[in-house]
C-alpha cells in the first residue's frame, strides 16, 4: 500500500479518512495538526507532526492530502495545499469508489470526490477542490481552484465556478450559471443569475447578502 500523510485532523479529515480506507490503496501513515493535538488520535490514527514539520516529512513521505475543510474561510486549507506544493510532493486525487466519474471529466491534483457525488462527461474540476458528498456536477461544469462544493449541492450543466468558492449543502445553481472568484453560496440556496466575485448569496431566489469578505 502507498503510504499518505493527512493534514488536519477535523471533520473534514474524518469523512476523507472514510473514502481513503473505501479506496484501499492507501496506508494512513499519520496526521499533521496542531501542537496540542499531537499523540492523540483521529479514527484510530496518530496525530504525528505539526505544519512547521511538514518539510522534513516531505523528505520521508512522498504522497500528501490535505484534509483541512473549507467554509467560508479557505485560506489555511489554502496556504498548506500551496506550502506542499512548493515541496515537490504528490498530492493525489483521492475518490470514492461509491463516486461516478466520467470517462470525458477532469480533475486536477490535490482534489476529492467523496462518496456518491457525480461528475458528468466533460465536467473540469481544479486543484485541491472538495466536491462533497452526493454533491452533483453535471455536465460541462467548470470548477477552478480551492472550491467546495458542498453536500447534495447540484451544479447544471456549463456552470463556471472561478477560484476559491465555497457552495454551502443542497444548493442549487441553474444551467449556465457564472459564479465569481472568493463567492460564497449559503446553504440551500437556488441561485439564478450570475454570482460576483468576494460576495455572499443565500436564499430561492439566490440574492446578494454580503460583499467583500476575506480569507
Ligand atoms: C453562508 C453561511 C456560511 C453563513 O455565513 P455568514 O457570513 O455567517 O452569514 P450570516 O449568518 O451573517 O447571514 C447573513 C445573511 O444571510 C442569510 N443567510 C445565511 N445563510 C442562509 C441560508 N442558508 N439560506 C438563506 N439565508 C441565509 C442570513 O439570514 C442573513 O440575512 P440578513 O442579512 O437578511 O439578515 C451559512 O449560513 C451557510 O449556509 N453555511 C453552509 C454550511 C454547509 O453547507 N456546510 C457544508 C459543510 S460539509
């Protein structure tokens, strides 16, 4: 078995930890976390290390995934993905085998697809970008880098979903839709017309309710 480092012990890292152990291919060779953290466990495995040592375990480990989650602040889970990246680690793609998968589809390193979610023919998905569980892409979409796309979320075809978006559980975005970079889509939100960047939408009809968020 190839043997895999985690980064961050969380929630998001528990349900990571589920699709990994599905996969099979992989051993849990530990989990980074914060100071306090070390020495205790996270589904039965160790919290080994800190960021700070992720230099030296890049020597000794050749594959990495980050398993920090991202709602409405994605810049540490962010900041790792790119840290690691300058390491000249692999950072995998990590998938559910209860997850479908187009033959025709993309999808770029440092993602997951968790279980039951669907990427249709043709779809594009970026670096170290979530889709969730039961989440729906269909087909045609286009994902960029450092998004969530969150649980039962359903994403029609040709959606462009830029940089850094976080779409909350069970939304919708009708066919078509254009969300800018930094945007945030609160839970259970339809959303109809085009979402702009560094901005807040919730609701049926989806309408702006914040702007200029950081992180
Ligand atoms: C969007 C979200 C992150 C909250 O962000 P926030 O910056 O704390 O926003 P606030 O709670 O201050 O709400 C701002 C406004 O949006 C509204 N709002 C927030 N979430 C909403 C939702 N899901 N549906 C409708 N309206 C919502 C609030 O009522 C408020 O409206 P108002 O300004 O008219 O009073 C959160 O509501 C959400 O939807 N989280 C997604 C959780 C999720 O899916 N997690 C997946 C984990 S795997």
């Amino acid at each position: 078995m190839r043997k895999i480092i985690l980064i961050g012990g969380g929630g998001h890292c528990r349900s990571v930890i589920d699709v990994i152990e599905q996969q099979g291919i992989y051993e849990i060779a530990g989990i980074v976390d914060v100071t306090s953290k070390i020495g205790t466990t996270v589904l039965g495995y160790k919290v080994i290390a800190t960021d700070k040592e992720l230099p030296l375990l890049a020597k000794e480990y050749k594959e990495f995934c980050v398993t920090i989650g991202h709602t409405v602040n994605r810049s540490l889970r962010k900041d790792i993905y790119l840290l690691l990246n300058g390491l000249n680690v692999k950072l995998p793609v990590v998938k559910s085998p209860h997850a479908y998968v187009a033959t025709t589809a993309s999808i770029k390193t440092g993602s997951v697809i968790m279980h039951h979610s669907i990427i249709n023919a043709n779809a594009r998905l970026g670096e170290s970008t979530i889709a969730n569980t039961g989440c729906i892409i269909e087909h045609d979409v286009e994902i960029g880098n450092h998004c969530h796309i969150g649980p039962g979320s359903v994403l029609n075809g040709g959606c462009k979903i830029e940089d850094d978006c976080f779409i909350g559980s069970n939304s919708v975005l009708l066919p078509g839709t254009i969300m800018q970079k930094n945007s945030i889509v609160a839970a259970g939100s339809v959303i109809r017309g085009p979402v702009e960047e560094n901005s807040m939408y919730a609701g049926n009809p989806g309408e702006l309710k914040k702007i200029k968020r950081n992180g």
